[in-house]
C-alpha cells in the first residue's frame, strides 16, 4: 500500500502542528545521529561475528598454514 502526495502532505501537516516548526529539525538531527549509531552496531556486530566464526573454524579445521 503506498502513500499518495496528499497523504504525505497531510501527515508531514499534522508533524508540523504537533511538534511545531522548530522541534523538526532537532527531531531529523536526532533520528540522524541514531540511525548512524545503529549502522555503527551493526557494522561492528558483523565484523565481531565474523570474527568469532572464523575462530571456530580454525579450532575445527586446526590452522590451514601448518602441516601434519
């Protein structure tokens, strides 16, 4: 289901009246700085899984580089 122009129009309206023009910009600053904080943890979390995953590997497989 997508949003139509007006029913952007309308909503980005009732934004404005309930927190008032000079809150939006403060409110996009803050959901900003969040959404790079959580881009941040993820990035972070994957290299930490990635990471601990090859550890297993290793402990399993022993090292690639050494021969038996």
């Amino acid at each position: 289901m997508r949003m139509g122009i007006w029913q952007l129009l309308i909503v980005l309206l009732i934004i404005a009246l309930v927190f008032g023009a000079k809150k939006i910009p403060e409110i996009a600053r803050a959901l900003g700085r969040s959404s790079g904080e959580f881009k941040k943890g993820l990035r972070e979390g994957n290299a930490e899984a990635t990471e601990k995953a090859s550890e297993i590997k290793e402990a399993i497989l022993g090292d690639p580089d050494q021969k038996a």
